[in-house]
C-alpha cells in the first residue's frame, strides 16, 4: 500500500464499515474507498461469531426494551424502534442475496424462535401486559404468550425439564426470530466490496493519526507487521472500530465531552450435539438489579462456522480495555480535561455497577452453574466451558444536569463539516447496522441522498426505505414476507 488518495476510508474492519462501503458502493460504482484493519482478519472484535449474541436484536425478546413505567404502562416506542430498524437490515440482505451477492441464507442467518422467560407472579404479570402491548402493532402481532406448561415444554424443553416448583412461569415466543453469525455477514459484506473496481482492504494497519486537510482529511498509519508508516488522503472518514472508535474520534478533534465505560463479558458454552439438538430458540430473561443491560442473561441456539452450539449468558465484567485485543491502559489514554468531570460523575453515581461488573468477574465457574440452571435445571458442569465474549464500551456524556450521563445506546458523531463519522455504544448494535450507516449517509451525503439516482437505488435496495414500518401495517406485511422467504425466516409448509 503506497501513499494515495481515496475517496473514502472506513476503519474498522466489522459489520458497521462493511455495511456503509456496500451501501456507497451500490450506489456510487465509481467510489474509491479504503477499508483499515488493525487485526490480521476482518471481524475480530465485535462483529466476531463468539463475541456477540448473534441475536437478530429486533426487540422480540429482549425485556430491557420494554420497560415499565411509574405508572404500570409499557413503553414500547423503543422497541418498535428497534423492530423497524432491525427490518432494514434484513432487506439490504435479502437484495444481496436475490442479487446472488450473498450466500446462501444459512450461512450466516437461521430461524430460531425468540422467546422471553420469566418467573414469580410480579415477572409473569409484566410479561402478560408486555404481550397485550406489543401484540397490538403490527410489527409484533406475531407474538405468542402462554403460561401453559405443556406449550412451554414444545416451547423449550431444556428450560422445563425437571422444571418441578408450584412458581408462576409464562414465556412469549415469535417463531420467526433469527440467530445470525455477524462475522460471517461481515466477511461476505467485505467479500462483495472487494469483487469491486476502487475497493482496498488493508489488514494490519493501525490508524495513527487524523488530520483534517483542506478537503478532507490525513490518515497516518503504520503496518503492524513490518512498522511501514504510510499517509492517506481522504475526502471521509468514517471510524466504525467497536471500542477503538472513541480515542479515534478524539484524535481527529471531534468528540469533546464524551468518555467510555468499558464492559467485558463471557458466555458458558455447550458443544455436546446430544444436548444442543434439543434446544432451538433464544430464551431471554429479565436483567439482574444493578447489571447493564447488555447482561440480560438468555440461553441460546447459536450457529457460526456452521457449527451448532449452546451458549449461556453473557456474564458481564470490568475491564480497561476497550478491544478485545486492546491495552489495559485504553481507558487511561481516552481521559481528556474535557470528559474528565462527566468521567467522575457517572463513576461517582455509578459506583455499584462497577462492583457489580468486578463481582461477575470473579465468580466461580460453580455459580455461573447456578445461574445457567435457572434457565436450564439440568445443566451439568462438565458440559459447559467458559468463553471469552467481545468488549463493549458505554457512552458516556456530558449532561446539564447530572455533570456526566452513561448511555447503553448507539450514537453517531459527524463533525461540523460532514468529512467524519463515528459509531459509539454498544447496543442494539449489529443487528441495526444497515439503519445506522443510513443515518451516516443522510448526515454526511445529503446531497447525494437526495438526488433520484440514488433514492431510486436504495428503493431497490431497501423498499421501505423513507417511510415508517412503524405507522405502514401493509408495507411492513410487505417487505416482511418478501424478507422472511428469502432469508429462509418463514415457516415450512
């Protein structure tokens, strides 16, 4: 790679910088775009089969969505929020794959039921007035709900196998959820972009510094292999590096206030094909007090490489490292004067989660036990390992009135002039990558957004593109159909 200049550098070689280059790709052939990959592999952080859940987050299952409010009700505006997102993705999917742009389905998505668990007379009660919300929007009429013991045996029979207490139990289920391997969509992403005129992908290559020029921006970087130091000119930069974004983002001059908090996780594993071939859904739980939301324990089918497996979990930790493969001292370096107080505050406010992050870190593998069996009463300890999960760093910001606020969200950063772009946050993450890179697109590209060319494209590409599947119930039953068919989501006859 000798000294050039491009029209776009995406960093970070994952499902988010993946999508957008697709998406520029399709609809500007003529783009020259970069893609910069500290790791010798794309996918090796976040966007990694074991280091995420590999759930379609479409809010189906997930009860963090749908919290209840002071007054009993359900809020469900998040979900549905997530639910429409999550849709726009598997349409951008769904065109790669009519395209023959994609694999087979099965690849990288199977169907697998989502469904939600809980117990005690509270949970059940919250889980019936969840499904009586959700139930009646379109985007969830889908849902089942039942307190019956038999259903729930067909349901999950791991979870009520020798299940024998007299305790309120209900589930909800939508048949049509999906487990993905987002590290095998980002390699077949990246494997598209890099059939095409223009595209690069340089592995190896740590992104030193960020320069703005007068029409774009300097990338500096150096070759982790042989130390070669190279300089880039680009007109955009968009910096999708999971934990790495922020010091990233700090480094180009964007981003003042914001902070990170970092949380590791693992996962108990099951690989026996006698005891996964019993189980097929993702069955979530409802959160620990005091654990992020990220921690929503749940027992999963999981499918990546094409090997079935169970996984339990996550189990959420504390750490300084902002990557998987990062340094202890990334948190240390990302402190600025400028979020240093909102630093403090939310460490001050937010101190027992720390001790309860430091707490699962050290539990023992005899508890971790305790906790799968909840979900699983006849899990045995020597069918399960422990993994190593992906690292998730938390956004934190400045707030008026709290000195220093910490989100589980996503957010996008775009500097002043629209030449960068940052992702930041963890979660619902993946599974609303094509939304999110959207949103970089009308932010950055307006123009170009705006001309017919490019919305006839992505109507091709994204038919519900510019109008809400929340508020359209026939465009949703449209392009849902279309989508669960050609993803192989739908039901066999």
């Amino acid at each position: 790679m000798s000294d050039q200049s491009v029209d776009v550098v995406l960093v970070g070689g994952g499902v988010m910088s993946a999508t957008l280059g697709v998406l520029l790709k399709q609809l500007d052939p003529s783009s020259r775009i970069l893609m910069l990959e500290q790791a010798d592999q794309v996918a090796q952080e976040s966007s990694g089969g074991w280091n995420n859940a590999g759930t379609g987050h479409a809010a189906y299952c997930e009860l963090n969505y749908t919290p209840q409010n002071k007054s009993g009700e359900i809020e469900i505006s998040k979900a549905l929020q997530i639910n429409s997102s999550f849709e726009l993705s598997l349409q951008l999917w769904s065109y790669l794959v009519d395209q023959s742009l994609f694999p087979e389905p099965s690849q990288f998505i199977n169907r697998t039921p989502h469904i939600s668990f809980v117990w005690g007379k509270d949970n059940v009660e919250y889980l019936k007035k969840r499904h009586a919300a959700l139930s009646q929007h379109h985007l969830f009429a889908e849902m089942e709900y039942s307190e019956d013991p038999e259903t729930l045996q067909q349901w999950m029979p791991l979870v009520m196998a020798e299940r024998h207490d007299d305790e309120p139990i209900a589930a909800t289920r939508i048949a049509h959820g999906a487990d993905i391997d987002f590290g095998a969509v980002t390699s077949q992403l990246i494997a598209n972009l890099s059939q095409s005129d223009g595209f690069e992908l340089a592995l190896n290559s740590e992104v030193t510094g960020l320069k703005k020029s007068s029409d774009g921006w300097q990338v500096s970087i150096k070759n982790r292999k042989d130390g070669e130091r190279k300089s880039i000119n680009t007109k955009f930069v968009f910096i999708g590096g999971g934990g790495a974004a922020l010091t990233l983002l700090q480094a180009s001059g964007n981003g003042a206030g914001y902070g990170g908090f970092p949380v590791s996780g693992q996962w108990l594993v099951c690989k026996k094909p006698e005891i996964v071939q019993q189980h097929h859904a993702k069955v979530y739980g409802k959160a620990a007090i005091g654990a992020p939301p990220m921690s929503v324990p749940h027992l999963d089918t999981r499918i990546i490489d094409g090997e079935p497996a169970l996984l339990f979990g996550p189990f959420a930790g504390f750490t300084t490292k902002f990557l998987k493969r990062g340094s202890f001292l990334d948190l240390i370096k990302s402190i600025r004067p400028g979020n240093l107080w909102p630093l403090i505050r939310v460490g001050l406010r937010h101190s027992d989660l720390t001790r309860y992050l430091i707490s699962e870190t050290v539990q023992s593998h005899r508890k971790r036990m305790a906790s799968l069996r909840n979900y699983m009463p006849t899990a045995q300890d020597g069918d399960w390992s422990l993994a190593i999960a992906g690292q998730r760093v938390q956004i934190i910001k400045k707030d008026a009135q709290l000195g220093g606020k910490l989100e589980f969200g996503t957010e996008v950063i775009v500097a002043e002039d629209q030449s960068l772009a940052a992702l930041l946050g963890a979660s619902p993450g993946a599974s609303t990558s094509a939304a999110a890179m959207l949103d970089v697109l009308e932010r950055c590209f307006p123009e170009k957004m705006a001309s017919k060319a490019w919305q006839d494209k992505l109507q091709q590409m994204i038919p519900s593109y510019g109008q809400s599947l929340i508020e359209d119930k026939a465009l949703l039953q449209k392009v849902r159909q279309h989508t669960l068919k050609t993803l192989n989501l739908a039901e066999k006859a």
